[in-house]
C-alpha cells in the first residue's frame, strides 16, 4: 500500500475529544460519497473512531488522514498517525493476548477485522496505523476531478453536535439488530438445506479426487517413462555416432567401399534415433510444466534474418527456393525468440522434406486482437482432408509416395503445436493434395496478452504543446508521470521498452525523452548514446529507483531524479529542460496536502516551479537550501505554527526579503495582523481561493509581490 499512489481527500487534527467524533463522522461522510453501503459505513466510521480514540488517548495528539488509491481495486484508506511513545505491547495485542487495564484493549483487532486492508508500525517515535476497505464494484471510479468535487463537498459539511452523534449511533445500533435478526431467520432455514446438501458433495468430491489423483499418477508415469528413456537412449547413441565418426575417419585403416555404406547407414540410424530421443525429451518437458517461457522484445526482422542463416545449410544442393517475408507494419515482439524460432525449423524442416521442386515461402504479419500469424507455405504434395489433425498426434506419419523415401520420428508436428499452445497460441494446417500446405502459427504478439496495445496509450491528443518520450516499463509509473503533467500542455507519449522508443524516434521529433533506467532488468544507460549517434539532440533526463546521479550525468543524461518523483518535481525539471530556463519558484508551507495539491497545481499549471513542506521545520530547511521567490504560508500547523516560520525568516539575511502570502482559514486578529505586519507579507485566505477570486486572486497577489510570470 505504501508504494501505491494516494488521492488525498481530508486531514482531521487530533487535539480534543470532539476531534474524535469528528473523525467517525467525517469517516461515515466520505464513505457515503464514494458509494459505499450503509452497513459499509457504519464499519468505516466505526474504525476511524476506535483508532483516533486510541491516538488520542495514549499519544494526547495525533492526525486522521483520508484518501483512496489508485490501484485496481481502489480503496479507501484511513491512516492515523501519532507522536507518542509508541505501543510496547503490540505482538500480544494483535495476538488477541493483551487486556487493557479498563477491561478493553481490543479496539485494534476489531479494527482489523472490519477492514480489508490493516497495517500498523510502533516505535518511541510514534504509531501510524493505516486501514483501508476497497471501493464497491458499482462505485464510480475516483479520480482528480471527482476528489475535488468530494473535498468542496466535505468543505461545505459543519460538524454535527456530540450528542446529536451520540443519538445517530443508536439509531444505526437499532437498524443492525433489526437487519441481523431478519439475516438470523433466514439463515435457520438456509441451514438444514446446506447440511443436507453438504453430504452430498462430500462424497462426490470424494470421488473426484480419487479419479484426479489417479489422472495425476499416470501422466506422472508417462512423463517419467519418457524422460527416463530419453536420458537412457542419449548415452549408447552418443558412443553410436563417435564410434561411426573414428570409423568413417580411417583412423584404424581403410574401409572398403561396402563397409563405409554400411557404416553411413549405422551414422545414419543413430541420427534419426537422437532426433528421436531429443523431441522425446522436450515433449516429456512441456507434458510436465517444466519448459519454462522466457519472453524478451525482439523484431521479425532481425528473428527472420537470424533464421535464414541457421536453414541454409539445409538448402545445400535443393532447387528449392526458401522466401522470407515479413509485412512492414509489425510490432517488437515480445515472446520466447528459441521457442518461436524451434516452431518454425520444425516446420520448415517438414516442408523441405516433402517438397519436391518450387519454393517454401515464411511470413509474418499482424491479424486482429494482437495476434501474430507466421506462415510456412510449400509447393509439395500436400495433405489429405482426412489426414490433416492425424499429423498433430505423436508418433504419426501419413502414408504415401515420398513418405517410404523420408524418414522422421512423427514429434515434429507435435511438439511444435504444444509449443505454440504454450505460448499461448495455436498451430493448424490448410492443405490440398499435390497442392502444397500451409501451417499457420498464431502467437500472442505480447506473451501473457492477447491484445497489442498501440505505440502510445497514454497520448495526450489535445495538448499542443512540445512532445514528450516517456520510456518507462511499469505502467503505474507511467500513470503517475502522466498525472504529473495533466495540468501542462505538453504532448506526452509513453513506451515501454527500448524497441518501442526506436520504432516511436521514427514517428516523432521529442522536445525530451525521459528514460527510465531499468526496463526488463537491464541498465539502459547505454540507449543514451545510440540517441546522439541517431541525431536526436536534445535534453534528456533519466529517472530512477537506483539513486546514482553521476552514472546518468556521466552516459550523456542532462538531468537525473530519483524514484519515487514528487509530481510537482518532475514538472518543475521537464519545464526548465525544455524551456532552458529556471522558472520562478513558490514554496508551500501546509500541513495539508489537498492544499498544497490544489495551490501547487494552479500554479504549476502557469509555469511556477513548485516546492512543498507540510510543516515549520522543513520550510526553513528548504527557504536555506532552495531560497525560493516566494512562500505561500499557513498559520496553524502542528510543529511550528506561521508566526515562529516569518519570525526565523525574518531574522535571517538570505529569507529577511523573500515576499510570503499568509494563505490561511483562520480567522486573524487585529493582533494577530500586527505579528504578521511587514512590507513583504501579504494575506490571501483559503476561504478567497475556494470561492469566486480561485487561483486568479493568488496569482494577482503574487504580481502584486513583485515575481508575477
């Protein structure tokens, strides 16, 4: 859950007992807006209360925070946070072992049991305890835009009275007993039926798992007999063929010329025996799941090319002609190449044998739903109707007038169209006698899809902006980056792999490629210079989970950030890299992230360059660190509250000058005013910015401050 990116929706403080209240009603609130059904609610409410309680009980303060993830399901997820001395006990209490000194101490495990989602880590630090219930099937889904019109709602909501919270328990208490009464009745009857049923699937299970066991032994002996024999046979028919090697090789004398044929059909057998044994051994393999599939990105041409050079020995003295062809629109595989290339030598292999004269022509080319049918079409004497499933069954051969001039083990066919289902495809033959036959494979073009997704999925096709190259191979990475950007006007597209950037180079002119390090496991840093050797001269940024600057910097990257990217990061560096300028930079200073999310988008969204700090201390690391343009401040936060924040600001030389707008819901005093009076401070309540004056107020103030774009 920690690594899945999080909608915010509310942040409840925990400084008095009402905030507890708050939080189971704000709990049941929001679990209503995202379609939640009542008994749902009452569960969701119920767990916000006992954590918050627990915070507030043993930690004296603590925050509720709400939000829903982006993951398939999504889920609604209520963390709460403390700064107490942490729970010594917690094994024994998750254990269900520890009873509270009141008799309690269980409110944690019927947390857990309510919820779909708990985790909980303690320390002397504090306690963060973060549970979640997945979103209902029939909810819509939660996006950006369904956030914001879920936290105006939350915003327009006034706090009910304790008592009035107190009377709406009890009358959800009455409402259950009543549905659990109604639930238990109906469960009575349910249940004579159930037992009734009950012995009659026990003893057909029973059944089954004797005749599926029985299944089970006998494909365990087949695929044993065959493995054994194969590894049996393998020995004798080695010391066969180098035997016939030495003899053929006069190394103890001449051979007549009888026994050299003689011997040539010795070589000969034992040949036929070892393609025998081999087709044996994988059919043995594939029957008993241990073929592994070992899928990479590859193009039709390139496999096409390297085919071509392993058959041509075959063709040696053939008048046979042996055509290639792939269409020129197909996609980078991505499949097991050996697997593939072993489906097509089998059958081609199969072709030469019984083709007299003409040509064996190999295709590629895309059919519909993602699939990719390559073709092994001949000249030769084709296949009767009746005969054309017999040749899949192992050991088959059909009889007729070449079939007594070659010889072959009947596996080929096979084991080419097990290995063909295995990849999730399919073999099968058209065939006309004395007209040739054509054997098609269907392959997945993506191993584990059925489905190609186009070359950019994720395509903003209303920006106009500069185009952007995303080569990234996790698909949430990629969702995120593209949230990142939302709010711009840049044009972004997104491979996965570096095959797909190549065919994408080809279609594009990118303003800037952001390259992800890793992708299948592989440092790509080296794709780095293959772009400058193609021409492509402009920046490009590396991002990362391995924390290495120097390396990216070093390969010829002209910027680097490390994974997780804060959004508001990665837009502030792909602005400046295309642009080729720093923009003017604002520093967030709340506690609350809808905030900071919907202040920074605003003005990201123009062109500032966004910092956050969600409390007093990191603001002031990141004023002398950063020395942004501007701060936009609020007044009450946890560690330090706006008023310490100006005053350490203003006794500093470097920040003494730096103009702050007090962004803030409090309601400020006359006094209160007078701490804030200075010629570089300038007020802009959060009440103005979620009404009519909206973020064209905030950004009159900021031209107002001297640093407007």
């Amino acid at each position: 859950m920690d690594e899945t990116f999080k909608f915010p929706l509310l942040t409840i403080p925990l400084r008095h007992d009402r905030h507890v209240v708050q939080a189971r009603q704000r709990a049941r609130d929001v679990a209503a807006l995202l379609g939640f059904e009542h008994q749902d609610q009452i569960r969701l409410a119920t767990a916000a209360s006992e954590l918050a309680r627990n915070a507030f009980r043993y930690a004296e303060s603590g925050a509720v925070d709400f939000s829903v993830t982006n993951a398939d399901p999504q889920v609604f997820v209520i963390s709460v946070t403390d700064k107490g001395a942490g729970i010594p006990n917690l094994a024994e209490i998750l254990d269900g072992r520890y009873v509270s000194k009141t008799g309690l101490g269980m409110g944690l495990i019927g947390t857990k049991r309510l919820m779909d989602h708990f985790h909980i880590a303690s320390d002397s630090m504090g306690t963060r305890v973060e549970c979640g219930k997945a979103l209902p099937a029939t909810a819509p889904a939660v996006n950006a835009a369904s956030i914001k019109a879920i936290s105006a709602k939350l915003a327009g909501g006034t706090a009910a009275d304790p008592f009035d919270e107190i009377e709406r328990q009890n009358q959800e208490l009455l409402k259950t007993l009543a549905e659990l009464k109604e639930k238990q009745d109906q469960l009575a009857d349910l249940n004579q039926e159930l037992e009734d049923t009950n012995r009659g699937v026990v003893a057909l299970y029973a059944e089954l798992e004797q005749h599926a066991d029985d299944l089970r032994k006998v494909s365990d002996l087949k695929t044993s007999f065959l493995s054994n024999l194969s590894h049996e046979f393998r020995t004798p028919l080695n010391s066969i063929s180098s035997l016939s090697r030495l003899l053929l090789g006069r190394t103890d004398g001449e051979l007549s010329e009888e026994q050299e044929k003689q011997v040539l059909y010795i070589q000969h057998s034992a040949s036929e025996l070892s393609e025998l044994v081999n087709d044996l051994l994988d059919l043995a393999k594939v029957e008993a799941g241990k073929i592994d599939v070992k899928p990479r990105h590859f193009e039709v041409n390139d496999f096409f090319g390297a085919l071509r050079g392993m058959l041509k020995p075959l063709l040696a003295g053939n008048s046979l002609e042996l055509i290639f062809d792939a269409a020129a629109d197909l996609p980078t595989l991505y499949t097991d190449e050996g697997k593939v290339s072993q489906i097509l030598r089998n059958l081609i292999a199969n072709a030469l044998k019984f083709t007299r004269k003409g040509h064996i022509r190999v295709t590629a080319e895309i059919e519909d739903g993602g699939w990719i049918a390559f073709r092994v079409a001949d000249t030769g004497i084709g296949i009767l109707p009746e005969d054309q499933e017999r040749i899949f069954e192992e050991f088959t051969q059909i009889e007729g007038e070449m079939q007594s001039q070659v010889k072959g083990t009947g596996l080929g066919l096979p084991l080419s169209r097990r290995l063909a289902e295995l990849l999730g495809g399919s073999l099968n033959v058209e065939s006309e006698s004395g007209q040739g036959s054509t054997f098609t494979a269907r392959i997945p073009a993506h191993f584990g899809k059925t489905e190609i997704e186009p070359l950019a999925p994720l395509l903003d096709q209303e920006a106009t902006g500069a185009p952007i190259l995303f080569i990234e191979d996790n698909r949430e990475t990629s969702f995120v980056h593209q949230s990142s950007l939302k709010n711009s006007n840049y044009r972004t597209v997104f491979v996965a792999n570096i095959p797909e950037s190549r065919a994408a180079m080809k279609q594009m002119s990118p303003s800037l490629v952001v390259l992800d390090r890793l992708i299948d496991q592989k440092d790509c840093l080296y794709y780095i210079e293959e772009l400058r050797s193609q021409g492509y001269s402009g920046p490009i940024l590396v991002v990362s989970v391995v924390d290495d600057a120097k390396s990216a910097i070093e390969a010829g990257a002209d910027a680097f950030l490390a994974k997780p990217v804060p959004p508001f990061n990665l837009l502030n560096v792909v602005r400046e890299l295309i642009e080729g300028a720093p923009s003017k930079t604002i520093l967030l200073v709340d506690d609350d992230e809808v905030t900071r999310y919907l202040v920074g988008g605003a003005l990201a969204k123009v062109g500032y360059r966004i910092l956050e700090a969600h409390g007093g201390r990191e603001a002031l690391r990141l004023i002398k660190d950063e020395t942004p343009d501007a701060v936009v401040l609020d007044i009450t936060m946890p560690d330090m509250n706006g008023f310490e924040v100006l005053r350490e600001m203003r006794k500093s030389l470097a920040s003494k000058t730096i103009p702050v707008i007090v962004h803030s819901s409090r309601e400020l005093s006359n006094q209160d005013r007078k701490l804030l009076l200075d010629s570089f401070t300038f007020f802009y309540p959060k009440q103005a910015f979620s009404g009519e004056g909206g973020p064209r107020g905030l950004l009159q103030v900021l031209e107002s401050t001297g640093i407007g774009l």
